[in-house]
C-alpha cells in the first residue's frame, strides 16, 4: 500500500470481527514499527502483546473494577481549553446527543476494547520517564512515533486500530494479568483486529483543521 493511502485510510476502528490476527503478521508489523526514530536512538519502549485467555481475563476484571477513578500511569489531560475543547469529537455513530445508556455502552466498549482480538500495551521504563527535572516528556514523544508506525503498519495488512489511553487506567490488572514488572510503566494499548466496516461504531470519520489554519509558511514567497 502507497504511504500516502495508509496515512489517508487509517482511522480509529470501534468494532472488530473476532478473526484472530496472525502472530506473523504481528511479528512483522512491530518489526517494521522499531524503525521508529527516538530521542539518540534510545529506544524508550517495549511492548506486550496479548490475545486469547490472558486478554480477556483483563477486560473482565477491567468491568468489575466498575467506575473507579482511572489509575492511570501517565497522567491524563485534566483541562481541554478552547480551540481543543471544540475539536474534541466523541466515539460513536453520527451526531446525537447521548442518553445515560448510550454512554454506559460505550464505557462497556471501551473497557472491552471494541471487541479487537489483540492489544498492543506499550511500556515504558520508569528511569526514562522519571528523571531529576521532572518527566521526561520526549520519551511519550517517541513512543507516539512508533505507535503510529504500528498504527500505519496495520492499515497497510488491512488490520484496523484504535490507540485507546482507556485501555490502561487501571495499570495493575494489566500488570498481574501479563506479569509486566513494577518498573515498566503502562503508558497506553492499541486495539488490533480485522475491523468490522459495516458496524455503525465504524461510520464516523473525524474532521481535521484547514491546513491553512494549522501551518504558517514563510520565505516562499
Ligand atoms: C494518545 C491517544 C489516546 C486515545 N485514547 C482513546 C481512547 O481511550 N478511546 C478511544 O475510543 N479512542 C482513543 N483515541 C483515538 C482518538 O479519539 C482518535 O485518534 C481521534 O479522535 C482522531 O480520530 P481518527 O483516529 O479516527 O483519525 C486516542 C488517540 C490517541 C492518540
């Protein structure tokens, strides 16, 4: 697939058929993903992919955690100031106003990851993360370049994704679940699967800024 096709065609997939993904095809796409450029080639993330029994023993305790608090490992954005807030476009099938059941559903769905037959949960290694000036932001900064290559990989097997920070507010089921050490941090899972294009949670496709309003040029005139 032309590069520019995958860019164009990869969106944020909400339901998935229940094929398993090929480990070779997984294989290959994070193989290919670890091109990724990162802060002096360090390289700051690791993986665990998981499917089958262990997966959906996560998403079943992930449910009866219920509507606690996220727990999250990287904090999450608490404030979405305007121009943000406006862009900020919900999940879900075409414009309405959601009811109480709607949004329960959609919570349900999320925890449950879509249904995707995979995660990719990315790590990161606290002695990167932490450091004596604060956190160090530039390793999130790698770790969204290799997730967008995973993510453009993906399109590219004709494998759908949704980067879900959801899918990993309660890090210590994660953690007991795939026997991840205390020092990884869980900073976020990708759903993975074969997309299911004909559910209505597939039909929304997010707008974006006019160029000329995200991009200044100069000295080309
Ligand atoms: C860091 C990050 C976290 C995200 N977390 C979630 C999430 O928890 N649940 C979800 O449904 N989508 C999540 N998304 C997907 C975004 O909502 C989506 O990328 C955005 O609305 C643009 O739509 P598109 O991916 O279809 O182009 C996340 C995306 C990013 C980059």
């Amino acid at each position: 697939m032309d590069l520019t096709d995958a860019v164009r065609e990869r969106r944020s997939f909400r339901a998935f058929k229940a094929d398993p993904v090929p480990l070779e095809v997984l294989k290959k796409i994070m193989e290919q993903a670890l091109r990724a450029p990162s802060w002096a080639n360090t390289q700051p993330w690791e993986f665990v992919v998981a499917t089958g029994k262990p997966l959906e023993a996560i998403r079943e305790t992930f449910l009866q955690r219920g509507e606690q608090e996220p727990q999250s490992e990287v904090a999450r954005p608490s404030e979405f100031p305007e121009p943000y807030l406006s862009r900020i476009q919900a999940p879900g099938p075409g414009d309405f106003t959601p009811t109480k059941a709607d949004l329960d559903r959609r919570r349900v769905q999320g925890i449950r990851n879509y249904g995707a037959p995979a995660m990719i949960y990315v790590l990161v290694d606290q002695t990167i993360f932490y450091q004596s000036k604060g956190i160090n932001v530039w390793c999130m900064f790698d770790c969204g370049s290799i997730v967008q290559n995973i993510m453009l990989l993906a399109t590219n097997y004709g494998l759908g994704t949704v980067a879900q920070a959801q899918s990993v507010i309660y890090p210590d089921i994660i953690r007991s679940g795939l026997d991840i050490p205390i020092e990884k941090l869980i900073t976020i899972g990708i759903a993975i699967g074969y997309p299911d294009r004909d559910d209505p949670a597939n039909q929304t496709r997010t707008g974006r800024e006019p160029l000329d309003r995200m991009v200044t040029w100069r000295g080309f005139e």
